[in-house]
C-alpha cells in the first residue's frame, strides 16, 4: 500500500501492516479498522488538527505531521514568504516531543527560522511567544483535554490568534497537496527558544493580581499534565505562596492514570482536588487541564461542603472583577465577549460597567475577534468550557495559568472582607438576576447519531418550553451547526462538540431576584428542578439520553 511505503516511520509502518495483514485474513474487525484509517484525512477542527494516535491518514502520527508542517510552510510561504519566525511548543502526551521536532525540521528546512520549546510547556506559552517575537505563526503539539489516546496540533497565525476561515480550508489544501511524507525534507536546524519567553511570560501573568491582599490558601491540580510548575511560580510571582498540589496529579503522565478523562468538567475528574482543599481547609482550588489553557475554579460553600464553579461562574465572577478595576486611562472603550453558548450574564455585567460587550460563535478563533473582526478594545473574553482570557494583549487564546492569578487575587480581597466567591455570585443574582445554567453532553460512538438528533430537531422544533412558548429559533446554519430556542426565561442551544464525539445541549434559566433578598437558597432551588426539567425535555426532544 502507498500510505505505508511512504510512512518514515517504522511503527507506524508496522502497525499499518499488521492492520492490512489481518484484514486481507479475513478479519471483520480488522477490515472495518482499517477502512476507517484510510477513509479520510484529519480535518482542521476547533484550532487545528485532533485525533487518535494510529498509523494511517485518519490519525495523529508522525507521517500526518510531517505532511501537515509541510502544508502550514507551503501556506506560510505564499502568505509572506520564507524567513520569518515560527515557533513550535508541545505537551507531555505520548508522542508529542516527537512530533514537535519533526515539524520544527520540516518548517526550518523550508526556510524559517524555528524556534523548539526546550520541554513540554503549557499552550499560552506558545499563544504568548507568538505576539512577543512577532512570529508569523506557532504550532502547539497537544490534545488539550482529549483522552489519553490522543494528540493533535494547534495552529496560531499572526498576533496568536488561532486560524480561521479562509486561512484553515487554504492550510488544508496545502497540506493535501504535500508530498508523500518519506519524501520531504527535513534536514532543517531548529533553534531554541529566546530564556526571555518563559521569564516574559510569567512576570507578565503574576502582574494580573491587582489587589492588595494575598492571604489565601489554594490548592491546585494539573491533572497530570503541563501545567504544575508554571502555575506554582506565577502565583509565587504574584505573591501567593501558600499553595499546594495534588500530590498524585503534578507530574506530566500521558496515561493520565486516576481520571477517566482529563478534563476538569468530566465527572470525579477533580475529585482528588475536593478532598485535598477539604483537608487543608484551603480557601481556593484551581484545577488546569492537561495543557494548562483552561482553569476550573472550586470553593467551599457556607455548609463547608467543596463544589467546583460552573465555566459560566466563573466567567461571569473573573469578568466583573477585571471590569471592577479596569483603568479607564489604559482602556477608554473597553469589550468583552463570550459565546453563544455561554450564560448571558456577562452582557448584563457589561452594561453595569460601561463596557461594549459581543456574543461569538464557539471558540476562541472568534472570541479574540470580538466586535470589529480584530477584538481591537477586547480586554476580557470567556466560553463555558473553563476556557477564559483575562490578558489578551499578552495571550490571544484562553490561558488557565493566568486565569489562575486572576482567580487567587479575586478570593484573596473577597476573604480579607470576610467573604467568598459564592457571596459575590449571589451579589451578581441580585443586580442582574439569577442565571442558571447547565449542559446535557451526550457521548457517542457512531458520529452519525448526532447528525441524525440534529436532523430530527430540525424537523421537528419545539413550540413550547417548561410550558413557555418558544419566542425565537433560530438555525445558525451555514455559518455553525447550532440551533437556539428561547422562551421568556429560558435559552437552549444545541450543537455538536468541535473537539469530541458529543452533542451538547446549553442550558440556561433566568429568574427575578426580588430586591434586598437576603437568602437566595429558594431562588437556587427552583432554577435547579427548571433546568432539571428542561434537561429531560431536550433529552426527549433529541431521542438521546444522557
């Protein structure tokens, strides 16, 4: 077979083989394996490639790589020529070191002038080196928060923006149009990076705490992947130094062993981290995912029981912080963003404190994008998925490290006056209303289910929800795969997940807070048992369970 001639990589050529041997014996399973692998290429998804590790053009190997660092320097040379600066970063997953080197050759080989990580680093990391060296594009080599399976590469252009429409379908092209991966060149010199980035990097992330107070204890989790150390000294920096990790969870382990899925979001992901902060009495635990460019945040709630915030809390708390002590000398006309998907508290906080405010599509291609196309004014940006940008003149992407300082210097003012974060969501209820959200994920193992629930909700859209007539639909269609339905108090959407083989349906209730309410407990309770109930209606709705 072709692909596995010009595979340069002897495992992969070996495992391929083994593939087709079995198949051509007469083995079902082996067969369809193998159809599967050579069906189709890796497409660009949410910020670049992603998939299984597994030899064959439907997986992350090397082959695929070299193809696709081939393609990203075809593009990058008819878009402003060889010689410019490109810098390349990777995580600790199973291959990933590897991979990062290869293209590093491949790009430098074809006239750049590349710039390796010198170890396995966070993703902002490489968002950040990006804007500081004026590079004409970085490559992170990671699967984020994929299983452990998996790998992929992420793709920044200029400013450290992740790529978007025409510039991924241009790239695609380009890397179909490579040549057979055994036949490229690959005897270019990479170069390290400038010490500067790292340095740059976190004094730039510890000046994010802006407040005075630093008395708090956190407890932290990388979940087995990048983020422990750069973490740790970014608060240390900052002036937080009462930290502590999950002892179990610091070190890079790409078997991710004790979560089934190591995503902060994932049922009993951050359980380890509950109990740590549980028997430290810590005032603040903050969980990263394995490349440390999302940030999940837990606290203690006044019955002393430990629960993490949901992604829309915590974008909403972060955002009025930042806005809070926004200098409007620095910052005259500020934006901030987030999703469709995403709560609309943010909207109302926007307007409380005078800032301009834009609703995206998912990702953070479009959220650094805000207003104008460009995110010119964008000071602060988050999406429910525990993706949040506090700094985007410093990292055009989501970054949990400096999240994380953010989040600490947040905690620590609210404990100096004798609060928590909880205090401070109720006090958002009460200027702006409760809004309450929740998700239905649904995880699939044939990827024609989720057309086939989409296609069904097409059809057949609702007119009523929790009783309430559906006030507006609207099909995003062809700009997104989404459908959203709203009534007077609640909003739907639904979509495919970009990055895993889910359907996601948003959720989010909206209720009155009567003024001066002391005890929101009765107004919590009641949006809960309504987001309840409208779970099992989309549920029914979509014919899927979850």
């Amino acid at each position: 077979m072709r692909w596995i001639a010009d595979d340069p990589s002897a495992t992969d050529r070996t495992e391929l083989q083994q593939v087709l041997a079995d198949a051509m014996g007469g083995k079902a399973s082996a067969l369809a394996e193998l159809t599967e692998r050579m069906s189709a290429p890796l497409t660009f998804g949410t910020a670049g490639l992603r998939g299984p590790l597994r030899a064959g053009p439907a997986g992350m190997n090397l082959a695929v790589v070299r193809r696709a660092a081939a393609g990203i320097a075809a593009y990058l040379r008819a878009n402003g020529g060889p010689g410019r600066t490109v810098v390349i970063g990777y995580d600790a997953r199973h291959r990933s070191a590897e991979f990062a080197g290869d293209a590093a050759k491949v790009l430098a080989a074809a006239g750049f002038t590349v710039l390796l990580a010198p170890g396995p680093l966070p993703t902002p990391i490489t968002a950040y080196a990006v804007r500081e060296l004026n590079a004409a594009a970085g490559l992170q080599i990671t699967a984020s928060h994929n299983p452990p399976q998996d790998n992929g590469l992420k793709v920044y252009l200029e400013a450290g923006a992740q790529l978007v429409p025409p510039a991924d379908a241009a790239i695609e092209a380009a890397i179909a149009a490579a040549r057979p991966a055994v036949s490229i060149d690959t005897d270019g010199v990479p170069q390290p990076w400038p010490d500067s980035i790292v340095e740059n990097y976190l004094h730039r992330a510890a000046a994010l705490a802006s407040g005075s107070e630093r008395q708090l204890r956190i407890v932290a989790t990388a979940m087995h992947g990048v983020g422990a150390s750069t973490l740790l000294e970014a608060l240390r920096r900052a002036g937080f130094t009462d930290v502590h990790q999950v002892p179990a969870q610091e070190q890079p382990d790409p078997a991710f062993p004790t979560v089934a899925f190591p995503n902060p979001e994932e049922p009993g992901a951050t359980d380890q981290l509950l109990a740590l902060a549980t028997e430290l009495d810590a005032d603040l635990a903050i969980a990263n995912d394995p490349d440390a460019d999302r940030c999940a945040l837990g606290a203690k709630a006044a019955d002393g029981s430990w629960r993490m915030l949901r992604g829309d809390e915590t974008g909403a708390l972060l955002g009025d912080h930042l806005l809070a002590g926004l200098n409007p000398a620095v910052h005259p006309d500020p934006l901030v963003a987030t999703t469709i998907v995403s709560s609309s508290l943010l909207k109302s906080i926007a307007a409380a404190r005078s800032a301009r405010f834009d609703e995206t599509l998912t990702g953070f291609k479009w959220l650094v994008r805000a207003g104008d196309g460009r995110g010119t004014g964008l000071v602060y940006a988050y999406e429910e998925a525990l993706g949040v940008c506090v700094d985007p003149d410093g990292v055009r992407d989501k970054d949990g490290i400096s999240a994380g300082v953010v989040a600490a210097d947040l905690a620590a003012t609210l404990k100096a006056a004798g609060r928590t974060v909880f205090d401070a969501l109720d006090d958002l209820a009460r200027a702006h209303g409760l809004h309450a959200t929740d998700q239905l994920s649904v995880r699939v193992s044939d990827l024609t289910e989720i057309a086939d629930a989409m296609a069904r909700l097409r059809a057949a859209l609702p007119s009523t929800l929790l009783g309430d007539p559906v006030t507006g639909t609207e099909d995003l269609l062809p700009r997104t795969d989404a459908v959203v339905l709203r009534t007077d108090r609640a909003r739907v959407v639904v979509r495919p997940s970009g990055t895993e083989p889910k359907l996601k349906c948003y959720l989010e209730v909206t209720l009155p807070v009567a003024a001066g309410l002391a005890e929101l407990t009765g107004v919590r309770t009641d949006a809960a048992e309504q987001l309840s109930a409208l779970r099992s209606e989309l549920s029914g709705l979509l014919g899927l369970s979850g």
